[in-house]
C-alpha cells in the first residue's frame, strides 16, 4: 500500500533520489545526527544499498522508494530527532484526509 506523504518523504522526493543530494537536504534541514555528520561514507553507503535494493525489486504494489529510504533512515543511527519528528507528521492533513476518502471509494468500488 502507498503511504500518505510526510515531510521527511517530500524532503526525500525533492533530491531525485541521489544519496548526495540526500545527505545535503537532510544536513541542510538539520535531520542529521552527529553520527551521520561526522561519517558521511556510512550514510552514503545505507542509501546506496537501498537505492540497490529498490532497483532489484520487483515491480508490485507497496512502499515507494521513498518510503523504503525513510524506512532506512527511522532504524538507522542517523536521523536526528527533528528528521523523527518530520517523519511522523503528515506534511498536510488535509491531504491525508482526502487520500483515506479516495482509498474507501476504490475499495467501495471493487466490492460492487
């Protein structure tokens, strides 16, 4: 299932995906922790795995890339708390609101 966006993901959208862009937008935005600032290779190499993976995936419904980076970064030692708290509020309620609606009418739709 797609997840609704947060900021953490929309933050993670605008670099195109390259773990240098990466590293800068969440240093920029202050995301990192000291450990992630003070060993840039190991960030790197986290997000180069899992760019890897989610290349060798097969094509199915689920977690975008995204998601799956965010993922990454939640269980890793380099997201700050503030990255934490990006991740955990919706970027727009709103939003959220309206894709939950949309996901009861296709599913209202496939039970007819």
């Amino acid at each position: 299932m797609v997840l609704p966006p947060t900021g953490l993901t929309t933050l993670l959208g605008a670099t195109a995906l390259e773990p240098d862009a990466i590293f800068v937008a969440l240093r920029d935005h202050g995301c990192l922790t000291g450990a992630a600032r003070d060993s840039p290779q190991a960030l790197n190499d986290l997000l180069t795995r899992v760019l890897a993976a989610e290349r060798e995936r097969p094509a199915m419904p689920g977690p975008s890339t995204t998601d799956m980076i965010a993922r990454a970064l939640r269980d890793s030692i380099f997201l700050s708390e503030k990255g934490r708290r990006l991740d955990v509020n919706p970027l727009r309620p709103q939003w959220t609101s309206r894709w939950r609606k949309l996901l009861e009418r296709l599913r209202n739709h496939r039970t007819r």
